[in-house]
C-alpha cells in the first residue's frame, strides 16, 4: 500500500463490515458449485436453500407469481425448484441476496439510490448472454456481472466514516480511476471485492475477473471474462442511458470484438439478447 494515502482502507476494516452483513451472500457460491456438478443430489439444493428462511419465502412466492404462471399453486422450495430450474432459482436467489446491499446511494460515486444496482443487474444480464457466446458457464457470467462493483459499497462505507469527501469519476478512463482511487485508499474498488468475494467463498473464476476489471489485460487466467466483463458493463451503459431501446445500443469496439473472437453479426445477436432478457429481467424484479 502507498505510504501517502489520504484515507487508507484496511483488509480488516473490510473484513468487520462482512461479518455484519447477513449469510444469504454465503450461499450464492455454494448453490454454483451444486448446479455446476452433474451428480448433485437435488436434496442438497433443497438443503443450502432452506438455510435461509426468506431465500426459501422468496422463492416459492416467485414461483407463483404472475411471471411464471404455474398451473396450480407451488407450497414448498423442493416444488418450487423443480418447476422453475436451477438458473432460475440461481439468478432468482442472486437477486434477492444482493439487492438490499447494493442499492443504497454512493456518495463517493456520484450515484444516487438505486443507480449501482441497476448497473449491476444490466451487466449481469450482459455478461450472462456473452458468456453463452463464448461456450462459458452463463451463471458465472451473471454472478461476474452482478457483483463487479460489491467493492464499491465497503469503499462508501469506509469513507463515510473516515469522513471524506472523494468523488471519483466513473464515467472517465479505467486507469484513471484506478489511479485515483489507490491515491485515497492504497487499493481499488476492484481489489477490495474481490476480496469480499474470497471471504465469501467464491471461485476463482469470479474473483479475478473483478479484481483485474481494471486492467483486464493483466489477468493472466481468467483474461478473457474480465475481457468479457468490461464489454458487459459498456453495453449495460448504453442501454441504461438509451432507457432500453435496442437501437441506441452502443458500437461494438472492434478491438475488443477482435480480441475476444466474436464478429459484428454476433456482437448484434447478442444485443439483441440482451434486450429481450433485460425486459424479463424487469418483470421478475418487480415479482421479488
């Protein structure tokens, strides 16, 4: 860390504020590993999921709302899994554990209430769909996407209590904010929640990729999500600022179309992916 840090942040501080949090975050990575394994017995899913009472609630209400429709009406988490699928309840339970921590306004951000979660959701949606096109696991994509920015929160926290007034810039370069941000704190937003995921038990595959988010170039095993990843969040951009209309999507980069082997034309397929799953994405929220 930089001797001359304006506010420095500490890995324990860090660590104080995730044992404050509630244990819903710990069971994301469990459930990926299970889903994951072919030869999961359905009974463990069963079991992670009962772990947490309103997980469980919030499942079987989903399961019987208005957006999937079910013939009869769903009373347990056993019917509930079997009749919605396993990504489903994933990204069903991703939402729920994550929604109330991340939506919150970060001063230190320039983002109001609401603006962080809303960015984490399209760039899940993003990555999940570019994950397919690339043969990745799409619940990896989505769980990447999703929690890229979990640093920014323990970054707001620490600085509203070292009560300083930083806003950093996040509409500039990548390494700019980088700069910025480890001139105040010694670290990034990104270094910082990759760590919260390391203590939360996720894999590898997730953690690096939003470690080196800001440098995606320097991640040596996983360099093509966090490749991936800085795609996802430029179109999720562009569609939140465009209020969702497909036609204002953004330009696909040709550099990076390049780099990651995709084509025009699959770059606009998955533009259109993404609309239509940001437009279920919207209905399902407002069920949860």
């Amino acid at each position: 860390m930089p001797t001359s840090v304006s506010s420095p942040i500490s890995l324990d501080f860090i660590d104080a504020q995730i044992k404050d949090l509630s244990a819903a975050p710990q069971i994301l990575p469990k459930l990926q590993n299970l889903i994951r394994d072919c030869n999961t017995n359905p009974d463990d899913i069963f079991t992670l999921i009962k772990l947490d009472q309103t997980l469980t609630t919030r499942v079987i209400k989903t399961s019987n709302s208005a957006f999937f429709a079910p013939r009869s009406g769903i009373d347990n988490i056993e019917d509930a899994v079997t009749y919605l699928g396993y990504d489903e309840v994933f990204r069903i339970i991703s939402l729920v554990a994550f929604a109330k921590l991340m939506s919150g306004p970060l001063a230190c951000y320039g983002l109001s209430a609401g603006e962080l979660w809303e960015r984490s959701v399209a760039t899940a949606v993003t990555l999940e769909a570019l994950a397919e096109n690339h043969n990745s696991a799409s619940n990896t994509g989505y769980t990447i996407g999703l929690l890229h920015s979990i640093g920014m929160v323990f970054v707001n926290k620490h600085l509203q209590e070292m009560k300083a007034s930083n806003c950093f810039d996040l509409e500039g370069e990548m390494e700019e904010l980088a700069i910025d941000e480890v001139a105040t704190m010694g670290m990034t937003h990104a270094e910082i929640g990759a760590h919260v995921l390391e203590r939360w038990k996720f894999p590898e595959n997730v953690c690096e990729p939003v470690q080196f988010q800001l440098k995606p170039l320097a991640c040596q095993t996983y360099g093509k999500s966090a490749c991936l990843l800085n795609l996802a969040k430029d179109i999720g951009a562009g569609f939140i600022r465009s209020g969702y209309r497909k036609v204002d999507a953004p330009e696909p980069d040709q550099l990076v179309l390049a780099l990651l082997g995709g084509t025009t034309e699959s770059y606009e397929k998955t533009i259109d992916r993404v609309s239509s799953k940001l437009a279920m994405i919207d209905v399902l929220l407002q069920e949860l």
